[in-house]
C-alpha cells in the first residue's frame, strides 16, 4: 500500500521558490562589494550573470538553481541590472552545464556550503526528532528543518527528502513516548 503524502512541492513552495515581491527581491538578491569582486573574476558576461545567479541561489532560498531551471524574470533582471548585463544572457549560461558545477563547487567550498548527505539525515533526524514532540503538523516541521539546514550552510535537498525527514523525526518521537510509557 502506497504510503499518504505528508508534504508536496506546492506545499513548500514558499521554501523553494523565492519570492517576486520587490522587497524580498531587494533584500536577498542584493550583491556587495565582495560579490562584486568574486564575480568579476569569471571570464564572460554569461558567466558572470550565471555565476552570480548561482551564488545568490546557495545563499536563498538555500537550495542548488538546477540546470535548465530560469529564475524568476523580475529576479533575473534585478541581478543583471547590478552587474550592468543583459537578463537574456541567462539562455546562453544553460549550455554548458559544467560550467554551472565548476561554479558550484567553487562557491561551496568558498561560502561552507554542503549538500545534504546520509550525514546530514542523521544530524537533521537528531535535531527534529525533539520538536516532533511539540509541532504535528508536517508542513510547520519541514519548515522547522528549512530553516535549520539554511542555518547550517545545507543545500536543500528535494521535497521527498524533506518528507522523509519529517517521517523519520515522527517515528522517532513516537517510538520515544512508547518506549518511556511502557517503561
């Protein structure tokens, strides 16, 4: 038997996709001097663009831009009105997809960055599994776990993961309150 949905990609869409209001936009897409100056060492105006599109991703709403993926219009021109490019240089940034790993990579070992790994299930799992106690609903959990992995410098992982997440924590917290009543 097929196991109930806890949580879908529209459900969490808040935590994935970020949000085109101007001021959100403003105030996680912003670059500094710093970014300036990393970015500037990428060869090309589609490299540039693409390079800080990626950074900016990592940084919110947490999570890798997938190849193929486009950011949103609105966030996409802010970005390149900063670096004084063109938005329609994102087309041609797509092409080569190890150009967006080799960034990538980049990027995470320079900011601390790590994906969410068998480790990482464990450490969330550890962390959650006291707040499953208190918080039943599954999206106000996922959202808990959200931010902690935004917290702790984890890419997110896909919404299954997610799920598995809260599962995991759920059962755990169950098992501890059977364990402590039979006791």
């Amino acid at each position: 038997m097929a196991r109930r949905r806890l949580l879908t990609r529209e459900a969490l869409a808040r935590h994935y996709e970020p949000s085109v209001d101007d001021r959100e936009i403003t105030r996680h897409f912003t670059l500094s001097q710093d970014d300036f100056d990393l970015i500037a060492t990428r060869r090309g105006e589609t490299s540039r663009l693409g390079f800080a599109m990626v950074m900016l991703y990592m940084r919110w709403p947490g999570r890798v831009l997938e190849s193929g993926e486009t950011p949103p219009a609105p966030i996409l021109s802010f970005v390149a009105r900063q670096l004084d490019l063109s938005p329609g240089l994102w087309s041609h940034y797509g092409r080569r997809d190890e150009t967006r790993r080799s960034h990538l990579a980049h990027l995470m070992k320079r900011y601390g960055y790590r994906t969410f790994d068998r480790s990482a299930f464990h450490d969330m799992t550890g962390f959650a599994m006291p707040i499953a106690h208190h918080v039943t609903q599954p999206s106000r959990m996922a959202a808990i776990l959200i931010d902690e992995m935004r917290r702790r410098s984890i890419l997110l992982p896909s919404v299954t993961v997610i799920e598995a997440l809260v599962r995991r924590a759920r059962q755990q917290a169950d098992h501890l309150v059977h364990d402590v009543l039979a006791g």
